[in-house]
C-alpha cells in the first residue's frame, strides 16, 4: 500500500587547504540535518598535483508516504447521497459494510472504541477525510488497543509523537483520545469486568443498550419514516444521543457531544430507526 521515492541530490566542494579540508563537508552535513543519509566521498584530482581531495557529498532524502487513491466502485448501484459518487470508494465501502446495521457490524470492545475516536476525530471535518486517514490511526493508536493507549500515551511527549503521524493534526482531538482510552478502559473494568477485553462483545455494546431506542410497531415505524422522508427532515441528534453525551461527559469523556453521539449510535447500529438508508438506496428498507 505504500509507496516510497527517494531523491539524490550531489554537491562537489573543494576545500581552501588541507587543514580545513573537512570544514565544507561538516557544513554540508548540518544543512541536510534531516536527511535520511549523508555519506562523504573523497576523490583525487589529477590536475591538481599535490591538492587536497575533492569532497562528493551524497544526500539521500525520502520522502513522506503516500496511500494510494483506492479504485472506483463502479457497480451501478444507487447509494445514500453521500456515498454515491464512485470517486470516493472508501465511502461506499463503509457506507456497504459498516454504517447503520442493526445488531451491529462488530460489537466489540475494540471496534466500538475505534469508532469513539474516529466520530471524535471527524468534528469540522467530512467523513471521507477521516476514513483517508483510519489506516493512519490504526498504526499510531496500536490497533485501538484502548489499554495500550491508556498506559503509554499520558504525557505532553506522547501527544507530540502523534503529531507527527498521519492522523488529523488536532491536539484538543490527540489529548481527547487519551483521556478517553483511559476513561473507555475504566468503565468496563469497572462495570463489565468479564468483558473487558478488547475483542470482548457483550462489554461497551451492553452499556450502549441503554442508550436504546424501545422498538416502535412496523406500521407506526413506517408511517414516521414516510412523513419524514417527505419533509426532508434530517436528524443530527435525539433525546438519547443527548442522554449518551450527557452520561460520558460526566464520566469526564471528551468530544461526545450530542451530534456526535447521534452519529456514533448509528454508524455503530444502535440507533437505526430515525436514520437510515434513503429511499433510493440499495440498501433501503420499510421494515
């Protein structure tokens, strides 16, 4: 998935006298001080009879990695508005695989915590940019291990190592996704004790069951949906997205607020009533 290039760049320098004769080099070397490599050649020139070595200094520089753009889905199958453009793939395979099933896509501990992150990291942002960036995080936040993070991210030296990795450059979002790791682990260590593990399923999605909505007969539930699928109502949050951000807040979480916890609920299928597939979606249904 990477893909790296490197750039060569050669100085030739001759130095006053064979005293000094290494000067030009060390002064070269402190100018490509973030180079990856710098190595020092020495070659005689048969010109100059008697003359110091000329000095051929290599510069090796790499460059940052790149993901690659991945491929267009080009399925001819109708989506919610914002996954159907088939320029942003990454969309259309979340939006397939992932968003707003009910049950649940995956309910463990670590992917519920993953996904914490990612809707805290999207605040100002569009979600494309954040799903660009998932393979980022995953490498700087060790998989989401949420034990991990509590345990080894607890300094200012660690919110600056994050900085330099592919992840959204935001230090209020760096500094929530520490307190929140420590904050995620502490709850189900402390309510759920048999099922805080990270692959665990019955931990976080058992205390998200209370932030559910009581199922609302078909007829009633498909008459809802008519009469807003004809205001073009759409929702960002719900008495229980406020409850939810209300609870973490007090337990001290950061970036929960109501429009993310709206979010969050249905993108991890818990809330799948007041928002789903549009209409014209392959993935639409009336039940």
């Amino acid at each position: 998935m990477s893909r790296r290039s490197t750039r060569i760049a050669t100085a030739l320098v001759k130095p006053a006298s064979p005293a000094t004769n290494l000067a030009p080099a060390a002064a070269l070397k402190t100018k490509v001080e973030k180079s990856t490599s710098v190595s020092v050649k020495r070659e005689k020139n048969p010109d100059d009879d008697g003359a110091s070595p000329a000095i051929t200094v290599v510069v090796k520089k790499q460059r940052v990695k790149k993901e690659p753009a991945p491929e267009p889905i080009g399925d001819g199958l109708t989506r919610c508005v914002w996954a159907d453009s088939s320029k942003y793939p990454l969309l259309q395979q979340y939006h397939d695989n992932e968003w707003c099933i009910p049950g649940g896509f995956n309910r463990t501990n670590r992917y519920l915590f993953e996904m914490l992150i990612l809707e805290g990291a999207q605040a100002g942002l569009s979600w494309s940019t954040v799903l660009h960036k998932r393979e980022a995080y995953r490498d700087a936040y060790d998989n989401f291990d949420y034990n991990l993070i509590a345990d080894t991210y607890k300094s200012p030296s660690s919110n600056e190592r994050l900085m330099q990795t592919g992840i959204v450059k935001n230090r209020l979002k760096v500094e929530a996704s520490m307190v929140n790791a420590r904050l995620f682990r502490d709850l189900l260590n402390n309510e759920y004790p048999d099922q805080a593990k990270l692959e665990d399923e019955n931990g976080f999605w058992q205390f998200l069951q209370q932030y559910k909505k009581p199922e609302t007969p078909l007829k009633e539930r498909q008459k809802k949906r008519r009469e807003k699928e004809a205001s073009g109502e759409y929702i960002t949050r719900s008495e229980i997205s406020d409850r939810l951000s209300e609870d973490l807040k007090k337990r001290g979480f950061k970036f929960v607020g109501t429009t993310i916890m709206h979010a969050y609920l249905v993108a991890v299928g818990i809330e799948t009533e007041d928002l789903r597939h549009s209409k014209l979606c392959y993935r639409y249904s009336d039940e």
